[in-house]
C-alpha cells in the first residue's frame, strides 16, 4: 500500500515536470490567453482535486476540502514555494489568462448555490421550525457580534481600503455566521439521526443559517458598491429584496413547475429539463443583479424552487449533480485554493491573527448555538451535538470569501486567514459531530418512525407527485415516459403513469386496467 502511493506522487511529481516544462514553452510564444493552457489549468485542478477528494472522503471527511487542499498545493502555499517557475507558468499572473479560468470558476459559484438549494428541505423546516427558528437566531447573532467586533480591531493593513472596515467587519461577521448545510446533513444521515427530532433540529437550523447568510451576503454587495452607508440605498435594496422573494416564493414558484413539466412533456432534444433549470437560474441570477444585490441569492432561490418541483426526477438531478461535482466544483475551490497564500503565515503576527479568527469563530458559533438550544428545550447532549455541528463553514465559507475577494471587500492576507479557518472548522467538525450523536440515547417517537418509514419508501420508488413509474427504456432522453418498452432480455415493460387529473376522474370512475 504504502509503495502504491509513493508510486502515485512519483507519477504526479512526473506529470507536474512535463506540464511545467510544456506549459513554459506555450507561455513564451504569445502574450496573448492560451487555450492550452487553459486546458492544462482545468485539467490538473480535476485530477489533483478528484484525487484529494477521494483521499479525505476515506479519512472521514468531506471531499470539498480535499479540492480547496488541491487548489492550495497547486498555488503559491506549495507548488509555488517549491517551483515557482513551472508554478508561475501553468498559472500565469496574467490578468487575461486569470480570467478565462476565474470565469469558469463564477459561473460554478452559481452551479454551487443553484445546487446548495435543490438541497434545501423547506419541509423540514417547516416541520422543526419553532425550534430551529429559535436557535438558529441565537446561533447567528452572538458569532455575528464577534465577527464583526473583530473587524473593528483589525489591523489596517489587513484592510484592502481605509474607508473599507464598516463593511468588512459586517462581511466577516457573516462569515463567521454561516454553517456548512451539505456537511452536515452527511454526518447526520451517516449517524441515521433524520429519523430524530435532534437530527432534524440540527439539518433545519443549518439550512435556515445558510438562507439568512446568502440575503445577507446579498445586501453587503449593495453596501459595498455604494462605497458609503446609505440609509435610502440600502432600504431601497432590502425592499427589492423582499419583492423579490415574495415574487419568488408565488407566482415564481408556479411559472417554474409549469416551465419544467412543458420541457419534459414537449421537448425531445437530450436533457431538455436541464436547460430549463440551468435558463431558470440564470434569469434569476440576472434579475437579483439588476435590483442591486449579488447574483449568487438569485441562483439558491432558483435552487430552492427546482428542487420542490414535483416533476423534477432523480435522473434529472443525478445528471445535473454529477456536471457540478466532476467539473465546476474542482475548478471553483481550486481557484480558491490558488488564490490563498498561506506562506505569509510565516509571519508571528499573522499566524497569531488567524489563530484568533479561528478561536473566535469556534467560540462564537458553538456558544451561540448551544445556548440557543438550551432556549429550545434541548438536553445539554442534544445541544452540544447541534452546536459541533453548527460549527462547520465547509464551501459556503469559502464561496463567501470568494465573493468577498472579489468584491474588494477582503484583501488577499485577510481571504487566505478565512480559508485556513474554513479549513479548521470543517475537518474538525465530523469526528466532533459523530462522537456528540454517539452518546445520544437511541429513543424515537413513533411520529418519527413514521417518517422515517415513508422517507425509505419514497427513496425506494420513484414517485412524485402522484406519478407512479417504472423505469423504461424509451428513446427519449427525458425521464418520465409512459410508452411500452423493452428491456434487453426480451420482457416487456409496461409503464404506469397515474396522474391527478380532474378532468379524467369526472369522466371515467372505471379503475386502469395494468
């Protein structure tokens, strides 16, 4: 085993020559971008960061901290400490090459947030929602205050502007505010704690922490392109903002079940309902850019939207997961790992700094959670479990950060002090979390059980929205068919489809005939 992976850095250190020899060569012909080595950048941020992905996910932890560890052995932290010269010339500092690859990396900002909330159950927290409403305002508020007390004391240097620490202490409050939704729910269903209310407590308040993070986030941009705080400029975006969500959360909600029914009923061409959503989320994008704040809470919406589709299908979401993890999320916390330096922790100051931010951060997240549990009713276990768990940033710290580098919010010292403690926070957050779930005592209610049995049997069988399917084998793309087929051993297949259809069921009692 250990010769097996010895070989493996052999081969890598192998590869990184021969790019970094070839890379060299192609950078010297022109001035002007190079598609090869655009090709060259994507490709080794893919392998390298597949590769660390898989390597975490054995230790116990979550792969996209092996593709931001990727990003930080590629950059200067490693690769360019070691060989600044092939470093230098498969990631050039040319800003014309820099932005072939970082606009890769922001449209999968919006892939990332358009995913984060197809992955955001509103049903579970309106089952849990007194409960995890109540703790999650707790939870943001005290690491909030710490944050943002700690952007009041910060050094100026660490400031990209003078006039700039009002809304950076505002953006590293948020930031310290958020927890990771996507991580969490892995432990926790790992632990098989959904059946449990502390299990459904703990997933809620993450995703009501994420959705509050995201409008927040979504008002600094405003604060931060108006430069000054300006009480009509920021009412006018928080009015907008809500207008925006009502419009959303109605007529919004309505117009995107219809527009992918008709793309799955009508269209014919491959992957058809996945052009529709990838259109939804970018209109929506567009319209959150065009009332004053960052695109990023236009794409969670539309997340959040496609995701309570009673069409949308598990063929569907797998093709679009599967798009969004083996290219845009390598390449975006790649790109976030190249962008952080960690050599300037070298420096006593800077190191001493990052320790703080992340003490602080712990501190903040996991006293502010705890107590609001304390203030739900939670046993003293259940509410040490919920605040490990809390205490995680995973990727939306690191998204955050981004949008804040490239805001000119945060400067490029103060960026790679938030990924170290992103990086902290989430490896440190599973062991935490199992270990808490471990002692609980193993007591479900029977409600739970209950949901739990019909949660399998939803898992088991595709069924949506009173569609009952089998699955066929048809020559269209889409994924609900209701046409005869044939499997390859010869025996047919006949689909079932029964729909509610109110103008079937006036016209025929007669049950279908399978």
């Amino acid at each position: 085993m250990r010769w097996r992976n010895f070989r493996s850095l052999f081969w890598v250190a192998i590869a990184l020559l021969l790019t970094g020899t070839v890379a060299g060569a192609e950078g010297d012909k022109a001035a002007r971008p190079s598609e090869f080595l655009l090709l060259v950048q994507i490709s080794l941020l893919i392998a390298v960061g597949r590769g660390m992905g898989e390597l975490m996910q054995r230790a116990g932890q979550p792969s996209v901290i092996g593709e931001l560890l990727a990003g930080l052995l590629l950059g200067p932290s490693l690769f360019g400490w070691l060989w600044p010269v092939a470093q230098h010339a498969i990631f050039p500092s040319s800003p014309e090459q820099k932005a072939l690859l970082e606009g890769i990396a922001q449209f999968g900002i919006l892939l990332l947030l358009l995913l984060t909330g197809m992955e955001t159950d509103l049903k579970l927290v309106r089952k849990v929602g007194r409960a995890a409403v109540a703790i999650s305002v707790t939870g943001i508020v005290v690491p909030f205050v710490c944050g943002f007390t700690l952007g009041q004391f910060l050094p100026q240097s660490l400031l990209p502007h003078q006039e700039a620490r009002l809304v950076a202490s505002v953006f590293l409050g948020t930031a310290l505010s958020i927890s990771s939704v996507k991580i969490v729910a892995v432990v926790v269903r790992e632990m098989n704690f959904m059946r449990r209310n502390v299990g459904q407590i703990i997933v809620a308040t993450a995703i009501i922490d994420d959705t509050i993070g995201w409008i927040i986030i979504a008002m600094i941009f405003s604060l931060a392109s108006q430069g000054t705080f300006d009480i009509y400029s920021v009412g006018k975006t928080l009015l907008g903002t809500l207008i925006f969500l009502a419009i959303s959360f109605t007529i919004g909600r309505r117009l995107t079940f219809l527009l992918i029914r008709w793309a799955n009923d009508h269209l014919v061409s491959s992957a058809a309902v996945i052009t529709v959503i990838l259109l939804i989320m970018s209109m929506m994008a567009m319209i959150t850019h065009l009332i004053g704040v960052h695109t990023v809470l236009g794409a969670f919406i539309a997340g959040v939207l496609v995701g309570e589709s009673p069409i949308l299908t598990r063929q569907i979401d797998e093709r679009l997961r599967g798009l969004i993890s083996s290219l845009f999320m390598p390449v975006f916390f790649g790109v976030a790992g190249l962008n952080a330096d960690l050599t300037v922790l070298k420096n006593f100051n800077l190191l001493l700094l990052t320790a703080t931010l992340v003490v602080i951060a712990s501190i903040g997240k996991f006293g502010g959670a705890f107590a609001g549990g304390s203030l739900g009713g939670l046993t003293r276990r259940e509410c040490y479990a919920l605040a490990s768990g809390m205490n995680a940033r995973g990727s939306t710290e690191v998204i955050i950060a981004t949008i804040g580098l490239s805001m000119g919010v945060l400067s490029q010292n103060l960026f790679s002090m938030i990924v170290t403690m992103a990086v902290v926070t989430t490896m440190a957050m599973p062991p935490m979390l199992r270990a808490a779930l471990a002692r609980l005592p193993l007591k479900t209610t029977r409600r739970n059980a209950s949901n739990a049995r019909n949660s399998n049997r939803r898992a088991l069988s595709p069924i949506w929205s009173g569609c009952c399917l089998l699955p066929t084998k048809a020559r269209t793309q889409n994924s609900l068919h209701t046409s005869p087929a044939c499997w390859p051993d010869g025996a047919a297949c006949q689909s079932l489809y029964f729909m509610l259809n109110l103008r079937r069921m006036t016209t025929s009692n007669a049950p279908m005939a399978v």
